[in-house]
C-alpha cells in the first residue's frame, strides 16, 4: 500500500502540540490593518487551538 501524503497547505498552517493538540494562528491579520483598533490586532497575534469539530480532518490532512 503507498504511503499516505500530507496537505502540504495543511502543513504549513498548523502544527501539532506535545498533546496532539493542533496549533493555528488566527486569520485577518494579512492586510488592511489600518481600520483595526491595535487591541484587536494584538488578540489577532496570539496562537490558538483548532476547534474539536476540525481536528480529525485536520490531523488527517497532516497525516497523523
């Protein structure tokens, strides 16, 4: 049987924690940042969990 690929857009936007957990960063933090309060781009930096409801297809994007 062939090996599995992984997404390799996938992969470059998330990354598994120590638990198995999925890390992402948050969208909306490309362009048009001048209409954005600086709280708001602030909170846009931090890293943060893929939802339970996406971490299957997720983690078999990546191929785990």
């Amino acid at each position: 049987m062939p090996k599995m690929k992984t997404n390799k857009s996938a992969a470059k936007r998330f990354r598994v924690t120590g638990t198995g957990k999925v890390r992402r960063y948050k969208a909306n933090k490309s362009h048009i940042l001048t209409k954005k309060t600086a709280k708001r781009k602030r909170h846009l930096r931090a890293a943060t969990l893929v939802s339970g409801a996406d971490m299957g297809r997720i983690k078999k994007m990546l191929g785990l």
